[in-house]
C-alpha cells in the first residue's frame, strides 16, 4: 500500500479534499435542487458516462484529446433536462466574479461548467413552472451557499431522489492516507437498483463502511437465500418496477493528486466500480449514470510508481462512491410516498 494508512477525513465529506467547497439549494415545493461543486481554482477534470440514459452538459469537452484541461465547477441537478439550465446559472456566477476559462485578448471569461441531471419529474412535486423552470436561479444559490459543511439526505441534487422505492438522497464519504493523499466522493443517488439486499435493512456497500457512518449493520449472518435474479423482488421497501425509466445515479470525485486529464479519466472509470457495490442493479438501460473527477494537484504522486499509485488512488475512489451512496440513503428522510431509511429499518 503506497499511501499508507486510510481513514475517514474530519468531515466524511467531499470538502476534506483540499480546496473544495460543496452548495446546494432546493425548492421543498417543487421536491427538487441543485448540488455544486466548486474548486477553489480552476482543476483538471474528467468524466465517465455508463448509464444507458444520462443527461449531461460539458463532458465531450472533457475528452483528454480536446482542448479543455480544467473546469471552474460540476453541477449535479434535479429537473431531467430542465436542470442542466442549472449549470449556465453556476457559469453566469462565476463569470460574473472573472473566473472562467480567459483566451488571450478577450475581455469576457468563459466558465467551463460540466453537469448531469438526475430524473425526479414523478416525486408528487409542483412542476408547472411554465417557461420558467427554476434550475437557473438554484444554481446560482447553490454558489451562494458553497461551503465545507453541508447536510446528506434531503438537500441539494438529492432533495426528490429515489432509491429503488426508497427515499434516495445526497451523499458523501472521504478517505485521506496518512501520505498526505485526498480522496472524497459526492454522489446523489436516484437509481433503478436497490442499495439493500432484499428482504433486509443490510447495505450491498456494508463491507466498505468505515466506523459505522451507514449504521454499522454489516452484511447479515446468514447471507440471505436470494431466489429471484432481480435483488428488489422479495423486499418489502421495494415490491415493484414502479419507477422504471426515472433514474440515474450521478456524482463527483474529487482528490489533491496532480493528475493529468487522461488519469482524472481513468480515476473516473475506476470509480464507476464503487456504483457496483452499492446499487444492483446498476448501469441499466433506464439509469444515466455519471462520475467526475476533479484533481486540484495539492499532492504530487510518486513519479516512478506513478502507475501504481494511479490503480490505488482509483481504488480509494470506488470504496468512497460506495459509502457515498449508502451514507447518502441513510441520511434521506421520508417524503410523499418515498419512505425514507429509518423509517423502515431504524437508525
């Protein structure tokens, strides 16, 4: 192990990562918001879409062969396609402050801000906006509200999620190595899967908690018989395919490494893994999942094992999506028809 011991930061979020601050805003009558990540400058970036039908903005820009080489935030919105306008309300914030992508001789910067929106058009709330949708004016609270701390659950990008036919949400996790090195995860978790095994109050991502932060159940003993292929059938929290086609499960990694596009981008693929863990089923036609990374280049990886620290940076990256979605499960409370954790299994 390269990086030495690995431990929770003092947050468990995202923002132990150096330089990252995290906003959210919703709308409670809507039943939708708008999560941002902001890096204190502009960081390299990558991204990796393996859902079957994600909703985005940005992320062909983010190819290691284009241009672009950093970005100035990520937006994660609810809305479906209304919510990527959440994402030109972040890029009026922050080109309105100077900060932005600046070509020589032009007196205007371009704020590079990628995004992926997430499905919650069906959770019961009041969606007749009309030709005002409120994404754009989300956004830019969100800015607003930019910060090290912030609540899981209910908040932001997670504010009308569904897990499954739970209650999803906002969640986050982070793993620093004594080395120095930053890992934290940021994910809004609104999937088809399910994140618990059938039958049971017990996380799929249960091996990769860290001092009880999902509650500390385990994995149950005896491992359950699971007669049926689908792991929802059998559950009393999810009897159905109900909310098919309203998915997706999307979110942001971040870490001090000084990465290059094209190892943010295998960071990224790695990652993808830690979806796996927690959610089955998972990458499914109906989802349009999404990670980002984002690398503020703090921390300068070993140059002759660089490989190798690459693979276990990217590792740390997977288990922290894991407990980012459990966490983020665990947090959400009851809302209209979608039941929240605790309000089936307990605390």
């Amino acid at each position: 192990m390269p990086f030495g011991v690995i431990s929770p930061g003092p947050r468990n979020l995202i923002t132990d990562v150096h330089a990252i601050s995290v906003g959210n805003a919703g709308d409670n009558s809507v039943i939708s918001g708008v999560t941002v990540v902001l890096p204190g400058q502009r960081a390299v970036a990558a991204g990796d879409v393996r859902g079957g039908g994600p909703g985005t903005r940005e992320t062909d820009a983010l190819d290691p062969a284009n241009l672009v080489d950093a970005v100035d935030a990520v937006v994660l919105s609810g809305g479906s396609s209304y919510g990527l306008d959440a994402a030109s309300g972040v890029a009026n914030w922050l080109g309105s402050r100077g900060r932005g992508f600046a070509l020589a001789g032009s007196p205007v910067v371009s704020p590079v801000v990628p995004a992926a929106i997430l499905f919650d058009l069906m959770n019961g709330g009041d969606k007749s906006w009309g030709e005002n949708p409120p994404y754009n004016a989300l956004g830019r609270a969100a800015c607003a509200d930019a910060g090290s701390d912030f609540a899981l659950g209910n908040v932001g990008a997670g504010l009308g999620a569904r897990a499954g036919q739970l209650k999803g949400g906002l969640g986050s996790a982070s793993a620093i190595a004594s080395s120095g090195l930053q890992v934290g995860a940021l994910i809004a978790v609104n999937s088809f899967g399910s994140v618990i095994m059938p039958g049971t109050g017990h996380f799929w991502a249960a091996p990769y908690e860290l001092m009880g932060e999902f509650g500390g159940r385990g994995w149950p003993a005896p491992m359950p018989a699971f007669a049926a292929l689908d792991p929802r059938l059998g559950s009393k929290a999810e009897p159905a395919y109900e909310n098919a086609g309203s998915n997706t499960t999307i979110g942001v990694v971040a870490t001090n490494a000084d990465l290059t596009p094209a190892e943010a981008r295998r960071v990224a693929i790695m990652a993808q893994d830690g979806l796996a863990r927690a959610i089955r089923p998972v990458h499914a036609a109906m989802d349009g999942d999404v990670i980002f990374v984002l690398a503020t280049a703090a921390h300068e990886l070993d140059r002759a094992r660089r490989p190798l620290a690459l693979s276990m940076l990217g590792a740390m990256a997977a288990d922290c999506v894991a407990r980012a979605i459990a966490r983020g499960v665990y947090a959400a409370q009851t809302l209209g028809q979608m039941p929240g954790y605790a309000s089936l299994y307990g605390a």
